[in-house]
C-alpha cells in the first residue's frame, strides 16, 4: 500500500482538467471518486467486528484492566481467533484488543 497526499492529487486533477480543457463533470466525478476512498492508517474497531482477515503483524490498540501506565499499542497478529503478540503469546487476561491497524510499509528511496 502507498500513502498520496489525496488533496495535492485532486489540485493536480483539477489542473489537467483546466489545462486540457475537460468537462468540469468529469474531472468533478473522479475528484468525489478519489475523496471516497478510505484513509490509509484508520484505526478498525474490533467491537464492530472488523477483524484482520489474514495474519500479518498490525498495529494493536490494548486497554490494559489494571494500568494505563503499559503502551497501548504494540504489533501484534491475528490468527485462529486469538490475539498474539510477537512473542506468539496469547493476548489474553488483562489485556485486550479494541482497535487494529495496518501498517504502514517503508520504500527506501534508491540513490
């Protein structure tokens, strides 16, 4: 997944538009096209059901019952049903999921 900057792009969409005079509807339709699309890096809540579909590592929200002084986010998986920390230890007890997220990746840019 790549991030864009959704606003600079719709500027530049609105741009070509302009430019190579296009119909102001088009370029209105793929402007609200590009605007519907979902925003990179949302936190899903996990009381609507929203799970990970696959197991990879994704960025956890845990509401500890005992202290608010431990993180609350760390990487963590999905699989099976259960919650797992890096470690492959169960998510369990005191601690629990309440939102996910998944992460971002890195493109080191090349020389």
């Amino acid at each position: 997944m790549r991030l864009i900057d959704a606003d600079a792009f719709k500027e530049q969409v609105a741009a070509i538009a302009i430019m190579d005079n296009l119909p102001a509807d088009k370029c209105n339709a793929l402007c609200k096209l590009i605007e519907m699309q979902p925003t990179a890096g949302s936190w899903h809540r996990v009381a609507d059901g929203d799970l990970p579909k696959h197991a990879n590592r994704v960025l956890v929200y845990i509401k500890y019952k005992v202290s608010d002084r431990i993180p609350p986010h760390c990487v963590a998986k999905y699989a099976g049903g259960k919650w797992w920390y890096p470690s492959d230890r169960e998510i369990t007890g005191e601690a629990r999921v309440i939102a996910w997220m998944e992460l971002p990746e890195y493109e080191e840019e090349q020389p």
